[in-house]
C-alpha cells in the first residue's frame, strides 16, 4: 500500500470506528490495519478518546455519589 492509501485510511479511521463505511472501504481499512502499526496505533488512540467522552455506569455512579 503507498503513501497516497495509507493517508487515506487515516481519513477513514473515525467513519470505520462509527461504523459507517462502506463494505468495501472498511475491508480495504481492515486490510491495512493487519500490516500497519501506526494506523493500529492510531485506531487504538480514537477508541481510547471516545470511549473517554462516552459516559460509563462507573463514572455515572460516582457523579450521583458525589452529590
């Protein structure tokens, strides 16, 4: 995969991650993320943030404690 396909999937990653590319864009995402460890890294950065702004029970709970 070249450099112009590489930055490509960076591009996608967020669309891939909310499940909203097409079968054929998130097979070729899949695909890249086998052989690229800075991509893995990059999807594993996204899925961190998100599931940070994500409300979880545990941090629901401790803001109803805390009142």
């Amino acid at each position: 995969m070249d450099q112009l396909d590489h930055d490509i999937v960076q591009d996608l990653l967020p669309l891939y991650h909310d499940n909203v590319c097409s079968p054929e864009s998130s097979a070729m995402i899949e695909e890249h993320l086998k052989d690229c460890e800075a991509c893995q890294e990059e999807f594993h950065k996204l899925q961190e943030a998100v599931d940070l702004a994500l409300p979880s029970p545990e941090r629901e709970e401790q803001k109803t404690e805390s009142l």
